[in-house]
C-alpha cells in the first residue's frame, strides 16, 4: 500500500504504471466509498495508461483531518499528492463528489488537468435542506441508517438483490467509511457550486451518467454538459450512480475511447 502525507493528513494512494507516452488517468471516488469501486475499470485499462487511485480525506484509509470540509480542501490534497508524483496534463476522471473534486482542481490549477471524465456528477449537487438533513440523520443515528436509501440511488434493482453478495459488500463499504469524513464530505458537497465556471472550462470533457442513476440523474448531467463548451454527453444502460461497479465494460469503453481521442496530435505526457 502506498501513503503520503498532504496538508497535514496521510492520503492512502495507488499508482499503477503504464506508457510514457499516454496521459495519466487519476481516479476521484464517490461520497462513501474508496477506491476499490474503480476496480473493474482499472483491470481493463492497466498497461495501456498510468493510472493513479487514492482515498480522499475522510474515506478508507486516508485520514479524517479536520472537519468540516470544502471541495477546495479535497481538491487541493489531489493537488499537493499529484505534484508529489510529478502528474502533469492528467486526465481526471471523478465520479460524484470525485466530479466536483475534478472541477475544483481545473479551477484552481488548470496545467495538471489534459482533460476531464465526469462521471455521474455535476455542477452543483443538491440542495442545502438535502445535505443538511443527511448529516443530521449520520451524526444522530450512524451511517448505518442512511444505507439502505443510498443503495437505492447507487444500484438498479436488479443489482440490489439478496443473491447478490457483491450488494452486500458495497453496503458494507458505505457503512464501515468515517462517519465524521461522510459527514464532513456532506458538507463540502452542499457548499459547493461550479455552475458559472463550467462555462470556463477549456479541456476536453466527457460527462457520463447512468440512465438510472438516483444522485444525479441524467436531465441533471446533461445540464452541466451543456455548459461546458464542446463536452460530450454519454449514458451508461442499465447503470445507477456508480456505473464503475455494474457496468464496468462500457464505462471502460467510453474512458479508452475518449482519452484515446484527447491524446490525437498532442505533445507527450511528462
């Protein structure tokens, strides 16, 4: 396992080496989870690009830190561990909470970003009254109790069956995060808005949503595409909010397709 030390918390980290000349790929996670959602992806992809993983704060085996968080603060320890590994002209590919993330970073440092993937996220997630109402219902009752809600915007209903014991195990990843990281996480997400600087977007952008994705449905997605100057715009069948577990082949397929595409004609990745 690979740690380091940003911002004054250990960020839990992977690196999985590949062409020199072909972008590096950093993977954001979603709210509740670590980076083993992006497994079946990662299998596919490993070899033809760099990849790197991590936890963010107050996920996995990364530190909670101080509470509460922005999406500032997230993105500036992707930022910190990125220019730790020398990643420049990455291609940043964030899912939910992991999209805002990846939006914050081309803000606020836009030479690390070669091109975004935003995958079931958007602009702005949310309302205030939501968000404050899930931290509530966490800092009284536990992570525990929000599961089962959760599961039904995560998966479709033919993966949320008993026989299915991968369910089980993602329920279990939700329930066994920090309750203070979700918590914190909550927060960041509630205050954070990129609707404006989605128009300054100036990367390519792919933006992908699972056509039954409870999070951030597709209308949602489709949103924030259009207001990013030329991005395109996918849907994933038979996908809720975490395409990267029940549809890994396709999201895969879009990933290679889209990056493949980026790199045409442009300078190698130092």
């Amino acid at each position: 396992m690979q740690f380091a030390r940003v911002n004054d918390v250990t960020i839990h980290y992977q690196v999985i080496g590949g062409p020199a000349d072909k972008p590096v790929i950093v993977f954001a996670n979603s709210l509740g989870t670590d980076f083993r959602i992006w497994r079946d992806v990662i299998v596919r992809l490993a070899g033809d690009f760099p990849l790197v993983l991590y936890d963010k704060r107050g996920h996995g085996l990364s530190d909670v830190g101080k509470t509460p968080y922005a999406i500032e603060d997230h993105a500036a320890d992707l930022i910190e561990l990125l220019d730790l590994l020398n990643v420049r002209n990455a291609a940043i590919c964030g899912l939910s909470v992991g999209g805002l993330i990846a939006q914050a970073i081309y803000q606020a440092r836009p030479d690390l970003v070669r091109a975004l993937i935003l995958s079931d996220t958007a602009s702005k997630i949310g309302s205030a009254e939501m968000w404050n109402a899930r931290i509530a219902a966490v800092e009284k009752n536990g992570l525990a109790s929000i599961v089962d809600a959760v599961m039904e915007r995560w998966f479709t209903p033919p993966f949320r069956q008993p026989e299915n014991i991968a369910y089980r195990g993602y329920c279990n990843m939700l329930e066994r995060q920090p309750a203070e990281g979700y918590a914190a996480t909550c927060a960041s997400i509630r205050d954070a808005d990129y609707t404006e600087a989605a128009a300054r977007i100036a990367v390519p952008t792919l933006c992908i949503v699972g056509d039954q994705d409870g999070s951030t449905p597709p209308d949602l997605v489709r949103a924030t595409a259009d207001r990013i100057p030329g991005a395109r715009f996918e849907i994933v069948r038979d996908a809720g909010h975490i395409p990267c577990v029940e549809q890994p082949e396709a999201l895969t397929d879009l990933i290679r397709a889209f990056v493949g595409t980026v790199i045409t004609g442009e300078k190698r990745n130092e």
